[in-house]
C-alpha cells in the first residue's frame, strides 16, 4: 500500500493544497474512510478490511466460547471476548477505542466480572500520566515550542540534511532518554518535537512539488517511521536499566524475592547493554526496510530552516512558561533515577521519592501549572484554557484503559496462568534453552494484547515455579520474560509508548501490526541468543 504522492498534472482545476499544520497537528486521531485521502486500491483494502471485521469479530467470539473444551467456563468467556476485541483491533470496523470499549461491555454483560472491578483500572496512574503528558504537548503544539524544539534538532549539522538521519538520531534521543525516564514520559516527551519534524518534512516536500497538493501528510512512510521509531525505541531504551520501566522493576523483584539473590543496578546495565545495542542496529533496518521514506535527501533544508528559526524570533512568554511547566515535570521525573544512581534502589531516599513521586502526580501536576501560569496577569490570561486542554486524545486513554483492563482480568481469572501452563506441558519444554524461549514468546504475546506491565507481571511467576520443578536456574528464563514483557509492538494497547504514537494518527493500524511483527520476531531471537551469554558473563545469581 502505498500513497500516490507524483505531483499533480491535471490541467482543470487545480486540487485544493492541504493544510499540513492542520492535519499534523489538529489532534486528529482515528479516520473514517470518508476523512482519508487514499488511492482506490487502498480505499478497496480498507473496506474489505473493516467490513470483514463486522462479521469475523462476533463470529470468532461466538464460536470460542461455545467450543467445547476442559477450560474454566469464566476463562473460556473472556478469552472468546479477548479474542472478538483483537479481531475488532486489527480490522477497525469501529474506531479502535470503540473497540476495547465493547469488550469492555461484554465483560460486564456477560457475568465475566462485576462493572466495579472492571472499570477500577481507568483509575490507574497510567491514565493519569496520559492525561498530563497529553496537556503539556497540547501546550507545545498550540504555542510553536514543540516546532522550535524540532528546527533546533534538524539544525544539528549533517543531521537535517537526511530524513534517514533525522529518523536514527531521534531513536537515539529516545533510547537514551528512556533508559532512566519512564517510557511512557520518553514519547510524550518527544511526541510533539517527532510532530513538528514531521510538519518540517511534509512541508518541504510539498513546495518542492514532490507530492500532490492535496496529499494526505498522515499517511506518509516517512511520518510512520518517525513515529515507530520514537515507540520502538523508547521500549529498546527502557531495557538498559532496572528503572527503565515497570516490567524492569516488577520482574527483577520477583526474580530477587523468589530466588534470595540480588541483581545489582550494574549488573543489570551490563547484561542488558549489548542486548539494547544489537536491537537498535535491528530496530533501524526493519525500520527503513519496511516504512522506507518517500524522500532520502532534503535539499535545501539549512536555508529552510534558518528562515523559519528567524520567523519564530524570540521566545514567547507563553512558550517559557510551557518550558517551565515542561522542564519542572521532567526534573520531577528524573529525581528518583538520579538518587537510584547516586545512592541504589534500596537507599530510603530513593524509596521515598519513588513512592512520593508518582509519575502520573507529576505529570498532572506539571500540566497544571500551564493553568496558573500567566501570559497576561492583568486580563488572568493563563498559559492554557481548559478549552484548548479538552483537545486532548481522549481516544488514546480511553483505548488504553481498555488494555490494562483486559490485562488485569487475565491475572484475575487464571487465563494467563492457564495460557502459560498448558503451553509448556503440550510443547514438553525440558531443557533451559527451551524454556527462556518459550517465556521470552509467551510474554511477547501476553504483551501485545494487554499491558506490558501486566504481561512481566503474570509470565515471570509462572516461569520461576516451572524452572523449579524442572531443576533449572530460573535467571534467565525469568529475566527473558521480564525483557520480553517490554515488547509487544504490533498493536496500540500493546505498550502505552504504541498508543501515544497511534494517537498521532501517522501510523496506520496495519503498518504498525506489520513492523511490529518482524520486530517481535527479530527481537525474541536476540534476547534468546544474547542473555543467556551475558548472564553468564555478568555472574548474576552466581
């Protein structure tokens, strides 16, 4: 499926030229098919796809949950359930929020689990940080700062100049910035700067006559690629260190607690180390592979960019004050990765600031200093509105409030273990190189249909307990589920990074299901081959 982007030749009227700042950075999320510029042949798919996904996603569901078998009657119903929602994920015949909000429903209507339990987790500190990062990139979009961050980074000399370039050195921003910053904080970071970029190159190419004046900027490879690189990577990033996101923290906790032996902040960084670096190099070409951009070489962009630095002068007050409420959330973010550093994960200050210091506190907190704020203290003019906050991708939370809800429920009802236990006795996993792979695929899968927090959460103590009973050194299995956990990149529910970008509405569903398959799949093989190395290598549990 590509985009016809040939300028073009018609000698009538010319086609209205699109607004690229509008469709990039108006908040628009999921699309009918009436709202897209498509080419008839991808206009044929996308029907095809959607009607198909109105009748396959009842039937599927209907007919797992009447299917005879031995599974617990409650388990069996949710799965049935789990199943027509994925069908309803991939396919879109309803908006994907939608989606999960029928499941949801289901849930409920078919006895699966009282409403209250059910909808306990649209209350949990992911969607709380969603709301606050939504509202601080609302702040930046709306007052240029998110585009003036972004001419700051196309400005870096020989990096501008290519959009291969652009789209490396900001997973490289991304790695490194969610190795000690949650993932979920990383992209809705970067998302606006990743926005304005965008707006940069869709822009340049459209008065370079490279694309059709009324071309669609939303469907652009090079725009999909910018933004799976900026999810993609911060998962890749959060790796690196125990604090680099949840899975890390609950994984190496149970791992600690079950086995009595410590895995220190360094040995962690050096087991996890070259497995970062080999997935980079791999994130980079199944990237440029498969979302290959429509231009390689910007030319001109130093000229361009410089005029446009000189348009956007000096920094607005309401652009400092975002800065301000911006930088503040982020130091608060940073704070206990730094005393991690300085003083260990298990110093009382480290502690206290980590229970204190919720992420999802300081991003509300952060986002509502944009409300005191002033631009204009005599007329009360604060740096935002609750007009230009209620803008915010609601679809986004809502989509994955859905997620952690069915991720939830699998622990609640035995479906995860159940899943986990009667895959290992039907495969006759024995021996240790057996087991970390079949860990490492289970939490991948557990992953993409539920949080990553909820798949580290449900694998990794059904993992250490078989290690046992086969005599195994459960280290590497358990630590392969705890890596793999952070996958999952085939869907927007799959990580919260996933759903952010899909928000962004440049991604496609089917593109992500595509790249993030290949990626699950090369990344499995990596942590297979590369940990149970490094393990060894760094004497953990030894």
């Amino acid at each position: 499926m590509s985009q016809d982007l040939s300028p073009s030749r018609t000698s009538g009227d010319q086609p209205e030229r699109t607004d690229v700042e509008a469709a990039l950075l108006g908040g628009r999320t999921f699309r009918t098919l009436s709202e897209q510029t498509l080419s008839p042949r991808e206009e044929r798919f996308e029907r095809a796809r959607q009607t198909t996904g109105f009748f396959l996603a009842p039937a599927i569901a209907v007919v797992f949950a009447l299917w005879p078998s031995e599974m617990d009657p409650t388990q069996q119903l949710l799965a049935a359930i789990l199943l027509g929602v994925i069908v309803l994920w991939i396919c879109e015949p309803v908006p994907i929020p939608v989606g999960g909000l029928i499941g949801v429903a289901a849930v409920v209507i078919l006895g699966v689990a009282p409403a209250s339990a059910v909808l306990a987790p649209f209350g949990s500190t992911t969607i709380f940080t969603f709301i606050g990062a939504f509202i601080l990139a609302q702040a930046m979009l709306k007052h240029g700062l998110a585009q003036r961050l972004a001419f700051a980074v196309l400005s870096i000399p020989g990096v501008g100049r290519s959009t291969y370039r652009v789209i490396a050195a900001f997973g490289v921003i991304t790695c490194l910035l969610s190795a000690f910053v949650s993932n979920t904080a990383t992209v809705a970071m970067l998302l606006p700067t990743a926005l304005g970029i965008l707006v940069v190159i869709a822009k340049l190419m459209q008065d370079r006559g490279e694309v059709r004046p009324n071309f669609d900027p939303l469907r652009l490879r090079v725009g999909a690629a910018l933004m799976l690189m900026l999810a993609y990577g911060a998962s890749v990033g959060g790796l690196l260190t125990p604090v680099g996101s949840p899975p890390n923290l609950i994984g190496r906790g149970l791992i600690e607690e079950a086995t009595g032996e410590r895995i220190s902040f360094a040995q962690w960084m050096a087991a996890a180390a070259p497995l970062c670096l080999g997935m980079f190099i791999v994130l980079v070409l199944v990237m440029f592979l498969l979302n290959r951009p429509e231009v390689r070489r910007i030319e001109g962009v130093e000229e361009y960019i410089r005029e446009q630095r000189a348009q956007h002068g000096k920094m607005s007050r309401a652009e400092i004050n975002t800065l301000i409420a911006f930088g503040t959330t982020v130091a608060l973010w940073l704070a206990p990765a730094v005393v991690s550093l300085v003083a260990g994960t298990d110093s009382e200050v480290y502690v206290f600031m980590d229970d204190r210091l919720d992420e999802g506190i300081v991003a509300v907190l952060g986002a509502s200093l944009l409300f005191i704020l002033p631009t204009n203290w005599k007329e009360r003019k604060a740096t935002l509105t609750w007009t230009d906050a209620a803008k915010i991708d609601w679809g986004t939370i809502l989509l994955f409030g859905t997620g952690i809800i069915f991720g939830a429920l699998l622990a609640e009802t035995g479906l995860a273990e159940t899943i986990g236990t009667t895959a290992a006795d039907s495969l006759g996993i024995s021996s240790l190189l057996a087991i970390t792979a079949f860990s490492t695929l289970l939490a991948i899968l557990i992953s993409e249909t539920t949080s990553n927090t909820a798949s580290a959460a449900v694998v990794v103590p059904i993992v250490i307990p078989l290690c046992t009973a086969m005599g195994l050194d459960p280290f590497v299995p358990a630590l392969a589920a705890t890596f793999a956990a952070s996958f999952g990149f085939m869907l927007p529910v799959s990580t919260p990074q996933n759903a952010i970008v899909y928000g962004s509405g440049a991604v496609p569903i089917i593109r992500m299901i595509r790249t993030g398959l290949v990626f699950d799949i090369l990344g499995a093989i990596l942590i297979i081959a590369i940990l149970p190395l490094m393990v060894g290598l760094v004497g953990i549990g030894q």
